[in-house]
C-alpha cells in the first residue's frame, strides 16, 4: 500500500476519533441514563441545548400509570427561587418542559420520579444545565462543519506529512490555513452572531474557549506556514501545529461559552 494512502487512513482515524471525542464529552450533549423506578426500568434523556423559539420539551416514556414525577428548575446563576412543577403525562409518558429562555440563558434543573408508595428518585446526581440559543441556518452550520472537520484532518495529514518527510507539506499547509481561516475564523463568528448575537466571545473580550482555540490553532499554522514557505526547513512547526490543533480541538465544544448574566437582567 502507497505510503500516501495509509497516512491519509491514519489522518482520517485520528481525526474521527477526536471530534466523537469531543462531540460525547461537550457540554451541550444530552444526559440520557436509566433509573429503577418502582420495579420498572426507566431510561431516559435530558437536554442541555434548545432553540430559544420554544419551551424545551422532553418525554420520558413510562408506561406505568402510577408513576407519578416533578421537575425544579431555576435560572443559572441567579437570584430565583426554586420552581417545582408536575410533569404531565400524555399516554404513556411524562413530559419534561423548561421555560424557554433568551439567547445564552442557562436553566439549571432536576427531574424526580415517583412511584406508587410515594418514594421519589432522582433522575441524576446533580442538576443538568441546559442553554438555549436562537437558531443558526442549516446551510451556515453545516458549511461551518463541514469545513473544521476538514481543517482538523488536514492538519492530521499534514502533521503525518511533516513527520515522513514528505514533498507536499508546504502545499498541505496551505489547504490547512484555508480551511481553518474560513471554517473557524469566518464561520465560526457567524454561527456565533446567529446563536447568541456576537461575533466573538473569546479573548481579550471574553473567555469562550471555542474562540480562543481557534485562534490558537491559526495563529500556530500562519507561523507553521511562514516558516514551511520562507527557509523550506519549518517541519518542526508544522508538526507543532498540527499537534497544537489535535490537542485544542479535543476541548469540548462551547466550554466557557456565552452564557446571560441574570444578575443584570430583569426577572
């Protein structure tokens, strides 16, 4: 097998492997468990992102009747004081629902569960904080991406490149400055205005990781390409490029993201 094919196999692996890595660690995932409620064996999955258009809306499917549960919320990080609903039933489930918040408002909630005796069970260990967001267009998220999935394998491929000594390392380098100045530093300002109506939340205005290891990763393969272009002999910023990019994207997603001070907000 050419070595050109197996480095690209590597790239892709190391690649996937990192954003599913980041996808299951990020802090908008879902919760999703199960819990032993009167003899039935309850699964179930709590959201930690929503559209700020509609209340989030969860169903937990529980077809015992006698199964009763409640929900307690507040905003994150403000003065209120702790809600208690009932979760109504619609057939055979109970449905979660968190008051629809503005952009970047965090709720933080519990859901409990009954069973016929009255004993109450908490679905999780502590309370799941969910963030809502105003919609982004699909064409624009998937652009967005689409294209950091292909910046972050070219930076792969091209860090293997560097590493074998191979003749298209400058020309990689390019494609990966490319990729991660459009997919990143283009689309990832707008995603972010669309979502929570700012450009960039990343130093020195803020502290959204997000922004500020994008940056990281582009100011490295700039130098990386500087040096690759003005002496031939910039391997070594290459491969530190393409190590400092694997790491940084293996933050997750939206860490120290935008998030709505409701101390400075009207209740």
């Amino acid at each position: 097998m050419k070595r050109s094919i197996v480095l690209w196999i590597l790239a892709i692996i190391i690649t996937i492997s990192s954003a599913a890595y980041q996808r299951i660690t990020g802090p908008t995932q879902p919760v999703s468990g199960s819990k032993k409620v009167g003899g039935n064996e309850i699964r179930y999955t709590l959201l930690r992102n929503h559209d700020s258009t509609a209340d989030a809306d969860m169903e937990i499917s529980i077809p015992d009747m006698i199964i009763t549960g409640s929900v307690s919320w507040r905003r994150f990080r403000s003065y209120d004081t702790l809600q208690t609903n009932p979760l109504v039933r619609e057939g055979d489930k109970l449905i979660v629902s968190i008051p629809k918040q503005p952009a970047a408002g965090k709720v933080a909630y519990e859901v409990k569960l009954y069973d016929s005796t009255g004993t109450g069970y908490d679905l999780t260990n502590k309370p799941v904080i969910i963030r809502f967001k105003d919609p982004v267009p699909l064409p624009v998220m998937i652009a967005h991406i689409l294209l950091i999935f292909m910046a972050m394998l070219y930076s792969t491929r091209t860090g293997l490149e560097a590493i074998v000594r191979g003749d298209k390392v400058y020309r990689q380098t390019i494609l990966t400055v490319i990729l991660l100045l459009v997919g990143g530093m283009f689309l990832g300002p707008v995603v972010q205005k669309y979502a929570f109506g700012a450009f960039w939340t990343g130093w020195p205005i803020g502290h959204d990781l997000t922004d500020n290891k994008t940056a990281v990763a582009m100011i490295f393969w700039l130098i990386a390409l500087w040096r690759i272009k003005a002496k031939n002999k910039g391997r070594g910023w290459v491969i530190a490029a393409s190590i400092v990019t694997l790491v940084i994207f293996l933050i997750p997603h939206s860490v120290l993201g935008s998030e709505l001070d409701y101390t400075k907000t009207a209740p």
